[in-house]
C-alpha cells in the first residue's frame, strides 16, 4: 500500500490515522502539522473556563505519545507551504516530503472583522488549544473577575459567554441579530436563551456592531455602531470560521466555501483526500461545510477506509447540535437554508422544557429545537425528522 500522509492534527486528522490503524498496521503514515502536535477535544475549549482548566489538562497526549500510539512519523511545527501534485511531494519550511496518497485536515481560519480603531489588533479567538493558552494568560492578568466583550452571539459566542460568566468574568455579548443564536434556533429558543444569559449576569448588546476599538486608561474602549461605548479589558471574537483554503487552491483543486470533496471524501484530484472544517461535502441536493464532530468523525472512517482499498461512501447522518450553554442547554437541528421561507416553526412549552418544530409547507418536519436538551427527547425529536409524524404534537409527544 502507498506511503499514506495527514495534513494537520486536531481531531480531523487524528481520527483518520487512528482509523487507519484500525485497518492497517503496516502502511506508512505521515502526520504533518504546524502545531505542536498535541491531542486536545477542541469543543472543551467553550466550556474550560468555569471549570478552571489551564491548557495543559486539556492536553491529553503529547505529539510524541500520539506518534508510539499510531505508529506515525509527526511532524510538528511545520507549516505546508505547497502541494507538488506532478512529484507527490508537500513542501514545507522543514523540508519536502513524499506522499502516496494525501489527506488535507487544515481545519478554518477565525474569520477577522473590519474594525476600526488604535486597539483593534487586540482582538483574540480561541480556536486552538494555544488560542485558549493565550486567552486565559490575559484573563489572568486582569483577575479577579475580567471584563470581556464577545463579538458574536452565535453558537461559540454563547458557549463562552456563559463559560466566562460561570468563571465570574463580566460578559457583554455583541451582535448584529436581534437574538442570540438567531442563524440556528428557533425565535422561541433564541428567546430563552437571551433570558437564561442575562440571569447569568450576562450584558447582551443586540441589534449592533463593534466599530471601533482603541485603547483607554481602563483597558479598552468599545464603540458599536450605534454610538454606545464601554469599557472591557479583553476582547473575544467568536464571529465565525473560515475553512483554509491557502493550501488547496495553490495546488489547484477545487473549492467552493470549503475543499470540494465527493461523495468518498476525494477532492478533485485522484489520491488527495479532504476533511472536517477544511471540507465541503457532498451531500443530499448539494455541498455543504459542516463544522462539527460528528460529520469528520463519519469521514474519517469512510476516508479511512477508502484509503485502504474498500472505497466507502461517507453516510453523513443529521446529527443535532447541541449547544454546551449550562444555564440553558439546547440541542438544534436547523432546517436547510432553502427551506426557512418556505416553512414556519411551531413552539410549545410544557414541563419546563420548550420544544420547536420547523414544518414545511407540506407539513413535513424539516428541522427542531429543544430546551432544556436531553438525550431521550433529542432521539425522539430526530426520529419524526422528514417526516409529517410530529405535526400533532399532543399526540406524538406529550408535553
Ligand atoms: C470553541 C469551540 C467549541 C466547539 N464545540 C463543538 C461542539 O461542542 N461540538 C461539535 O461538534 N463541534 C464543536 N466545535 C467544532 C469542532 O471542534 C471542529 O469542527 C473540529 O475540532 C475541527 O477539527 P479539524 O481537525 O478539522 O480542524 P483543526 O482542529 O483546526 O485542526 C487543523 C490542524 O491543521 C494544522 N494546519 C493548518 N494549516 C496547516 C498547514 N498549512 N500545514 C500543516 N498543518 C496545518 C493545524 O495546526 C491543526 O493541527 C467547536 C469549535 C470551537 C472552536
């Protein structure tokens, strides 16, 4: 079998090569990664802060311990600067190395807004093991209890905001929408949460946007945009991810809003693979990124065991998300884009619990929403999905 060779090593690229392993003990494997190498689950980053957690018990296996376990070369600290598709080499600062066949696990960029201000370089996000080192250095600096202003009420917005606060950090949250979570949750749950935040203690800024950010005898001086200003003493931009395309479109493959991938997890080119937040993938009626555990947990498998001879397709599966926010734990599962015109929600509360079902004209559930979330009532609630089974709610689900 062909020498085999990862690009990257968070969860993406680890997990082909321990689904490799699985498979074939003898190929030659190759990770190389900018990184330092360590294993961490990025999603603890959003929930480390309440808990008290320095970086290092997040990490829990060396660069070296992963290299005994999976039988690998790894390379840390080097950066791949180029694909040579004609040799089968990738270039880095270290050196050239050959591959046979290649995986791309790059992962995303955080997205960088424009804003203006003397201070605006001090903008920081967590989106690696490092980040979140850095993060609670400053944090630390400004102990006890740190103001920290977060750009965006999305899904990680939320999660820190809440694991900030719990960490009696003092929180204002920025975003354009009228609701947090307003891209993924139904109005009713959006509602809820916003209720849930500010309980917490949380400061939620909607409707608005960071400006400017410069610098001030307290710390740092936000103005939004509609000409309020406060001050913060560190701010986190949680705004979005970008898959990193630098790497791909250099080597010509093709792209869209992530490395186009087919139905295998192949990219346009024979024998370069691509996954998880890098990737966009084939599914049902189009392409889609899916930044999430779930989807590169079940390509790593299929890529794996593609890569070893048995061409499988990667049966991605609605997984809901579930948002780690422990005043008001949600699970979502969004309906397609395409639908949201189209269809309306339907909410109902009972038991302390709020469930949201999106209906499309037809009556067929397309997606849903549940607060408090638990197992039990996500299964169910996945079970009626693209079905019309749940439009008598009273009937099929008691609350
Ligand atoms: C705070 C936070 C919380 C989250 N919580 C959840 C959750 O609860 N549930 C969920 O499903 N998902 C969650 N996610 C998303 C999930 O963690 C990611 O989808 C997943 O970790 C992405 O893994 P990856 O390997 O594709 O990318 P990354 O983890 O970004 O890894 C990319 C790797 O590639 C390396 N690399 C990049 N460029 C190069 C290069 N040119 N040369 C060499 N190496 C390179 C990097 O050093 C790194 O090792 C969360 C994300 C964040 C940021």
């Amino acid at each position: 079998m062909q020498a085999i060779t990862i690009i990257g090593a968070g969860l993406a690229g680890y997990t082909v090569a321990r689904e490799l392993r699985k498979l074939d003990k003898t190929v030659t494997l190759t990770i190389i990664t900018a990184d330092d190498g360590g294993f961490y689950s990025k999603p603890m980053l959003s929930n480390a802060f309440a808990q008290n957690k320095p970086a290092a018990q997040l990490l829990t296996q060396t660069a070296g311990q992963m290299a005994t376990q999976l039988d690998a070369k790894i390379v840390t600290g080097a950066r791949v600067n180029g694909i040579d598709r004609v040799r089968n080499t990738v270039n880095t600062g270290a050196g050239h190395f050959e591959y046979g066949k290649l995986v791309i696990a790059v992962g995303a960029q955080p997205i960088r807004l424009a804003i203006d201000g003397d201070a605006a370089d001090q903008v920081l996000s967590v989106n690696h093991l490092h980040d979140y080192a850095v993060f609670r250095s400053r944090l630390d600096l400004t102990q006890p209890g740190a103001r920290v202003a977060i750009l965006g009420a999305g899904l990680i917005g939320c999660e820190f905001a809440d694991d900030l606060a719990g960490a009696n950090h003092a929180v204002t949250l920025i975003d354009p929408n009228p609701l947090p979570l307003a891209a993924l949750a139904a109005p009713a749950l959006s509602h809820g949460l916003q209720a849930a935040l500010t309980a917490r203690g949380i400061a939620l800024r909607l409707g608005t946007t960071a400006a400017r950010i410069d610098r001030s005898a307290g710390g740092l001086r936000i103005t939004l945009a509609d000409n309020s200003a406060f001050e913060t003493d560190i701010v986190l931009s949680a705004v979005g991810l970008r898959p990193d395309l630098a790497l791909a479109q250099a080597a010509q493959l093709q792209t869209g809003r992530g490395i186009m991938v087919d139905a295998t997890g192949q990219t346009s080119a024979p024998d370069i693979y691509a996954l998880g937040d890098c990737a966009e993938y084939t599914v049902e009626g189009g392409t889609r990124i899916l930044p999430y555990i779930a989807p590169l947990m079940t390509a790593a498998r299929a890529i794996a065991r593609t890569l070893t001879g048995q061409t499988t397709a990667i049966d991605l599966k609605p997984a809901p998300i579930i948002v780690k926010t422990p005043c008001y734990p949600l699970a979502l599962m969004p309906p397609p884009l395409h639908a949201i015109d189209a269809g309306h929600w339907h909410s109902e509360t009972g038991n302390e619990r709020t469930i949201c079902r999106f209906y499309d004209s037809q009556g067929i559930m397309l997606g849903f929403g549940v607060a408090p979330q638990e197992a039990g009532v996500r299964q169910a609630l996945l079970a009626s999905l693209g079905t019309a089974d749940a439009m008598k709610p009273q009937q099929t689900n008691p609350i």
